[in-house]
C-alpha cells in the first residue's frame, strides 16, 4: 500500500515534466506564440523604471531592511495577478493564472548599473500599547531606494504553459506598472522571445552546473510562490496564512550585479 500511494504521488510530477519538455520542443518553431515571433521558450518582457525602486526581503522588519536591487519572482507574479484583476478578469479566472505561474519559471535581468541610497525618515506607526484616542505615535526607520539606470527584463519560461496562458499573460504585461508595493513604478516597453537566456538573467544556486557567474554578483535569497500557491491563501484580505515552501518558497540566487564603489550613504551595483 505504501509503494502505491508514493507511485500515485510522483505521477502528477512525472507528467508535468513530460508535458514541459513537449511544449519546450514545439516552442522551438518560430511560428509565432501569443503574436510573439520565436523561436524560443523564454517570453522576455522588457521594463523601463519611471520612479525610485525599494523593495526589502521578507525577512527585514518595517522599519529597517536593505532593498533588493531586483524584483522577487513573487513580487513580479504577484503584480500580474494583480493586473487580471484591473483588466476585469473573474476572481476564477485570476486564481487559474496564479496556479498556472506557480509552475512558471522566472529569471530576472536586472538594470546594467544600479545605485541605493538610504536616508532615516520620520514615520507614524501603530503603538503596541496603542490608545483608542491616539492609535499611532511617532517613530524613525531606516529607508532605502534605488535608482536604476537602464531597463530590466524579466523572462518567463513558456514551457511551464499552454498557448491560453502564453496569450494571457503577453495581454496582462502591459498592465503592470508597479513592483512589490505602491511607488515603485515601472513602465512596460516590449516582448520577444528566445531560445536561451545569457550570464545577465538571474540563477538559482542549485541549478548552477557549470555555469561560471559574471565577474559582478551577489547573492541573495528571492521568494517565489510555491507549489500548492492558492489565491485564497496568498491574497491580502484572508487571514490564512501561507506556510514555507508549500505556498511561498525562497530560493538562494545569483543576482548578476555587483557592488562596484560604495561611500557615505550609496552603494553603487554594475554588471
């Protein structure tokens, strides 16, 4: 009974994995895909940023935290169905899009020069004490933001999708124009695809083989949504609560970017 119930749990896995190495072939057709001319499996949408970007890693405090210098695979997945839902598509029909992207890789090719500045700002904040009359008292935290000089890119691999999800998500993209949270705005420039992805793009650690990494990098840990990730569980307004690796999982990348000149007060990043 044992050997059967863990054979019908790695069924679903062997399938998938069959399926996405079918699609990944026919992705080599140039016929185009979602009116994206290929070949290639890789969908790279390209981003230019209009304002300051600041987003932290989960695990920063609310008022202390360095930025990223790149959006998370979750933060850019989450503004995508949060655009289904600007686009007025159905709540069913942005919770397919978010499973869907569970299964869809993403790599991220950050702006060729970065710099982050950081300042101490005065903020108002809820009190653990906190009065009826006088909820909130006044605090500092620690800011940081970063000014990208150049577009990002983000690739998703087409392979984890059919051809629905391929036009969906080519529909959507141009609706993004946020990251992560309110004020880091972005503007979407264009879409392509192509067969590989270059030394520039984001890479898991555990996947790294025989890849050399450029001779700028850091690396940090990027949260992506995990593969039971559910819209009633990741959604703001449900108090459930998402559990690691399940519904949110961090993975330890390489973020080819790397600190360059550093002084009182900035952090400059280059290729």
């Amino acid at each position: 009974m044992a050997t059967r119930s863990r054979r019908s749990r790695s069924e679903p896995r062997r399938v998938d994995e069959t399926e996405a190495a079918r699609r990944a072939a026919a992705l080599l057709d140039p016929a185009p895909v979602a009116g994206v001319p290929g070949p290639g499996r890789w969908l790279v949408a390209e981003f230019e940023p209009v304002s300051l970007f600041s987003l932290k890693t989960s695990s920063a405090t609310s008022s202390v935290g360095q930025t990223l210098v790149v959006p998370t695979p979750y933060a850019i997945k989450m503004a995508l169905v949060d655009a289904g839902f600007r686009a007025n598509l159905s709540k069913e029909d942005c919770a397919a899009l978010l499973k869907t992207l569970a299964k869809v890789e993403l790599r991220i090719a950050p702006a060729s020069s970065i710099l982050v500045t950081h300042t101490i700002v005065r903020v108002r904040q809820q009190s653990r004490n906190a009065e009826r009359q006088s909820p909130y008292i006044s605090a500092v935290a620690y800011r940081e933001v970063a000014h990208m000089d150049g577009s990002m890119r983000w690739a998703f691999d087409l392979a984890g999708g059919d051809d629905s999800f391929a036009q969906r998500l080519v529909c959507l993209l141009p609706h993004v124009n946020y990251i992560g949270k309110r004020g880091s705005f972005v503007r979407f420039v264009r879409c392509c695809r192509v067969a590989d992805l270059g030394a520039e793009f984001t890479q898991p650690v555990e996947r790294q083989g025989g890849w050399t990494p450029p001779e700028h990098a850091h690396i940090v840990q990027l949260d992506d949504f995990g593969p039971d990730a559910d819209l009633e569980i990741l959604s703001s307004f449900t108090p459930n609560k998402p559990k690691r690796d399940r519904h949110r999982r961090f993975v330890e990348t390489i973020v080819p970017v790397g600190i360059v000149n550093i002084g009182p007060g900035f952090r400059q990043y280059s290729r």
